[in-house]
C-alpha cells in the first residue's frame, strides 16, 4: 500500500509529527471497507513501528469488528502488552457489536484481575451483555465493581443497571428502583429507564406512579407508557394517555394503531390511521398487518394496492411522502394472498418484491415458500426454497409442511434428512410437518420412531399438536385402542382436533361405542359444530340404526343446528369470487348451474362419480 504515510520518517522524539502519523492510520482505518485494505494499512502500521500504540490499536480492533473479523481483533488485542481503557473499550465494543455477549462478561472478569481501570464507557457495554446473556450473577458482580468505583451516580451506567434488573423480572424491579434511588441526577432518561423497568414486569401503577413523579416527560417516555398499558390490552388507558401527549411522533401514532389491531378492535385501527397527520411505512405495515391478524384478508391486499399508488406517484394522501414498501409489508401481503388462495396475486407480489431489492431475502422467502405451498403450487415452493443462499428453521419447517400438506410425504422425509446434515437442528414445529406426513402414508412405525426420537435424541416435549397427529395415525391406521389410550396418558387435556381425529376413524372402522364417546366430549368443546352429529349419524346409518338416526336428526333439530354450506373460492378477473353450495343468490346462477351440469357429466364420462358417504339428510 503506497500512501504518504509510506513517505514520513517517524521521529520519536518529534511528538506532534508523531501523532500526525497515528491521526493519519485512525483515519484510514475509519474509513477502512474491505479486509484487504485493512491487511495493507495493518502491515504499514507494523513497518512504522506502531503496533500495539494507544491511540491506533483501538481503531484498529474496531475496524476488524466492523468488517467481521472479531478473532483477528482478538489477537491484536492480545499482542498488546498494556491495553489502555480505549483499546478494553474498543474489544468489549467489538464483542458486543458480533453478539459474543459471554465473552465480554469473560473479559471484563480479566481486565478487573489485571488491575485494569473501567470508565463510564465500559460499564454500560459490560453491564448490558450481561443482561443479554443471563450472567445473573457477574451481573450482580459487575454492579458492585460499579459501586467500589464510584460510578453509583452516573446516569449511562445507572440506565445500564436498571435495564438488566428489569430483564430478569420479578422481585428484581426492586433493585432496579434502588439503583433509580441512588442516581444523583436523575434526568429523563434515568426516568424513562425505570419507568420502562415496571413497565417490562407489567406493574403499570407502579409505572403510572412515576411517570407522573417525573419533572420532565420527553415523546419517549410517553410511549413507553402508551405501550405498556397496551401490552397489558387496556386500550382505554392507553388512548387517553395518547390523547394528553403534548407532542405526539409518528411511532406514537404507530404503536396504538398496532393496539388496536392486537386488540382486535379493526374500526379503531382504521379510523386512526386515517386521522394520522404523517404516516410512514411502518403505519402501513400496521394497517396491513392489522387487516391479516384479524382475518380480513381481501381489506389487506386493497390496502397494499392503495399503498402502490402513493409509491408511483399517483396519488398523495397527507404528508405520506414516498413511502416504498418493506420486507414485513411484503410478508404480510403474502400471507393474506396464501389465506385467500389468490395464487396471480401471490405471483404478482413476488415479482415485484424481487424488483425493489427483496430477492433471496430470507424473510421474504419464508412468505413465498408458505405462500406457494398453501396455494398448491409446491414445485414452485421447492423453487424458491432451492434459491435461498442462507436458510434457518422457519425455511425448512415450511417447505417440510407444505409437502406433507400436499402428499409429497417422500420429498418431505428426505428433506428432513437433508436438513439434520445440513447442521439444522429439528424443533417441535418440524416434527408436526414429519408426523403429519407418516399420517398421509400411514407409515405407523415411522411415526412412532420419529415421535420417540423427538423426545430421545432432541429433548423436545410432545405438544397436544404432536399427540393429535399420533392419534390420528393410529386412528387411520385402525388401531382405535392405542389411539385411545395415547388420549387418555396425554398430560393435557384433549382438544376438538383430538377428539375429531379420533371421531374420523370411527367412523372409518364403525366403531360406534368410541364415536359416541368422542361425540359427547366434542359437544362439550365446540357445542356448535353439526358435524359431529353428522359423523355419527352416518355411522349409525352404516350399521342400519335407523332410530339412531332419527334421534339424531331430532337433537339436531331441537339444538338449531344448520349444516354450514359448502364455500369455494376462485380467482377470476384480479378478484376473488365465493360460491355457495344451493345458493342461488348470484345474478348467473342459472349460467353457473348449466356449467356445474356439465362439467359434472364430463367427470363422469372419465370414470368419477359422487362420494355420498359423509351426506347426512338433516330435513
């Protein structure tokens, strides 16, 4: 590397040439963006005689940090004989910065063995990995090195301290409060700290108390408040708080339009995204997001569509600005497109998510994965699946499921396989698509294996969603009895999905004496569900218990019940159609029925007929 320093001669005992030369290489090394230039200004800092020098190796191990080279910072930091409090400083930083948080606690347990002197800058950092990393006890320890110190009264390392008794929750706020007390200068971030402290523990009228103790309230602390009442679901309080801020920002109006869609209150939501004077993308992400959480999924993707027109430039609403769409905003609209079935609308959001940078994102990727699994289209979940550099769990589990949904019970053992040697560690949600997957081939010995090795070999506990999935192998399978009895070792109780499971395969088997069982269980859980009269009705049809039958219909009858008609849903023409089983409201019905004739007659020229079975004549 040729740069002026190359031309300077050093000369010790001229200290200000000397400190132009360091100035110099902290400069570089600030601006430093590759591990390549950072390899050439390291060895001209070797030639120049300045390695482990005061001033530089700081910025040195910070730029190692910076560009992921935490080891190479470590052995530079340990080349140096007597670390100054910068050079501790930029390690404990550059540890952080890489998430080593148990190495930290490790090297300030060394720096406090080699005498070193800690400042306010260290502390902070330390106290927070800590925190980070559940080291309890070193940081209870860190704490008192705080105190012998003299640092009890420093704002940034009173803040430190109060937020990591805050996280271990509990008893602990008290200590948090203690250390509030003892803080000299109590300014708004020391209030805001241990306001935010109850409010983590969910004690709001602690939190109440001192937020209105406090002699200065800053557009944070109010909505620190704001939001822990809305944790707690009391929007009443939280929008009366929101309505006496003095001075509201835009994440304000943000966090109580994501309350109230959390809260299921869909008009309060809507109504106040509409009154915000400025919105940004997350605003909308939170009305999107809003539509998606509670089920309304064709309001979600008209919102999206609104939104594009703001991004072209069509249209301004307000102080919008430009507002580009972002990974989450993509996700949500992929999860109402998968939950509607709308397939070209899916595809049209992919294609534009790749064009605005969002190609191979993981985030993104996961949606599209589910999205094309739960619209059918698994060969193009595998594709995108197989175009993902960098996978995590959520990657794997979905595709695995999305196959075992589809039948492909195969790909998804194998895929399974390819996962364990790909270093990814199975969790219960992988073992839900595994299970299922057996269920759809009825390999009973396989979903045993599997069911145990998640217990043996993972130490995953069985949720009620694994023990659904082996009742219904089992129950598939005709092993009625063993179904039986995992229901009855299981440590939960049963759930309708449980109960139904088993009510299925009763029905499978005609085994009328479990089916009435499951049934008087499932009027307790979902009372009304008419399908589960259905079920075994049809049972009892099948066994020629015509009285059965009968006081079936008349229980039926007399509880009101009303067989939920049929519903299928078709993309046509960029929207959504629902069609009703008998329903003849639609100004084509008479063009839908001759359609439905014919086609009907065109199955059955091809070898398809009607399966009657599970039709249950309730008049």
């Amino acid at each position: 590397m040729q740069t002026k320093i190359g031309k300077l001669a050093v000369n010790q005992t001229s200290k200000p040439l000397h400190r132009v030369v360091e100035d110099k290489f902290i400069s570089l090394l600030r601006t430093c963006g590759t591990c390549v230039r950072l390899h050439q200004i390291q060895a001209q800092i070797v030639t120049h005689g300045l390695e482990g020098n005061d001033y530089v190796t700081p910025s040195f191990i910070t730029a190692c940090a910076r560009l992921g080279g935490i080891r190479r910072a470590r052995r530079v930091f340990d080349k140096t004989a007597q670390p100054n409090g910068a050079t501790w400083n930029a390690m404990f930083r550059g540890y952080a910065q890489a998430n080593c948080h148990l190495d930290v606690v490790v090297l300030f347990a060394r720096m406090h063995r080699a005498g070193a002197s800690p400042n306010c800058f260290t502390f902070p950092m330390v106290v927070k990995s800590c925190a980070t990393a559940n080291a309890a006890k070193e940081g209870e320890e860190v704490h008192c090195v705080v105190a012998k110190r003299g640092f009890k009264s420093n704002t940034f390392v009173g803040c430190a301290l109060i937020h990591m008794y805050s996280l271990r929750g509990g008893v602990f706020v008290a200590d948090a409060y203690k250390v509030f007390a003892e803080m000299r200068d109590k300014n708004v971030f020391a209030w805001t700290a241990v306001v935010a402290a109850h409010v983590a523990c969910r004690d709001m009228v602690s939190a109440r108390r001192l937020f209105d103790l406090a002699p200065q309230r800053d557009v944070v602390l109010w909505n620190v408040v704001v939001s822990g009442y809305i944790e707690l679901g009391d929007m009443v309080a939280a929008r009366e708080l929101f309505d006496r801020m003095p001075d509201r920002d835009v994440m304000s109006w943000n966090t109580v339009l994501s309350g109230y869609a959390t809260n299921g209150e869909v008009e309060s939501f809507v109504k106040l995204f509409e009154e915000m004077p400025v919105r940004n993308v997350y605003s909308w992400n939170g009305l999107i997001g809003g539509y998606v959480r509670n089920g309304l999924f064709k309001e979600a993707l008209e919102c999206f569509k609104r939104m594009l027109v703001l991004v072209k430039g069509e249209g301004k609403e307000g102080s919008d600005g430009v507002v580009v769409p972002n990974d989450y905003t993509v996700v949500a609209v992929l999860t109402a497109c998968s939950r509607l079935g709308d397939l070209e609308m899916g595809k049209w959001v992919h294609v534009y998510a790749e064009s605005i940078g969002y190609k191979g994102n993981l985030f993104v990727g996961n949606a599209l994965i589910d999205m094309y699994a739960k619209c059918g289209v698994i060969e193009k979940a595998l594709d995108v699946f197989d175009g993902l550099d960098v996978k995590d769990i959520i990657t794997w589990n979905t595709i695995i499921n999305g196959l075992a949904m589809h039948g492909h019970v195969a790909d998804a053992l194998s895929l399974f396989e390819r996962m364990k040697r790909a270093g990814e560690r199975p969790d219960g949600v992988t073992f839900v698509g595994i299970l299922s997957a057996c269920t759809h081939m009825g390999l009973v010995r396989n979903g045993l294996l599997h069911f145990q090795s998640m217990v043996d070999d993972y130490s995953i506990v069985p949720q009620i969603e694994h023990y659904g999935c082996m009742v219904d192998l089992l129950g598939r399978a005709g092993l009625i009895d063993q179904a039986v009895d995992i229901v009855r070792k299981m440590p939960m109780e049963p759930d309708a999905v449980i109960w139904a499971a088993l009510l299925g395969a009763c029905r499978m088997y005609k085994n009328v004496e479990m089916a009435e069982l499951a049934l008087q269980r499932l009027i307790e859980l979902e009372p009304n569900n008419p399908g589960n009269f259905v079920m075994v009705s049809n049972i009892y049809k099948d066994l020629g218990r015509s009285q059965d039958v009968a006081r079936l219909k008349v229980a039926m009858r007399d509880t009101g019940f009303r067989k939920v008609p049929g519903c299928s849903v078709i993309g046509c023409n960029d929207s959504m159609v629902e069609f009703y089983s008998l329903d003849e409201r639609h100004p084509e019905t008479d063009s839908i029925y001759r359609a439905l004739q014919g086609l009907t007659i065109l199955l059955r020229s091809h070898g398809y007929v009607p399966n009657l079975v599970d039709v249950a004549h309730a008049n």
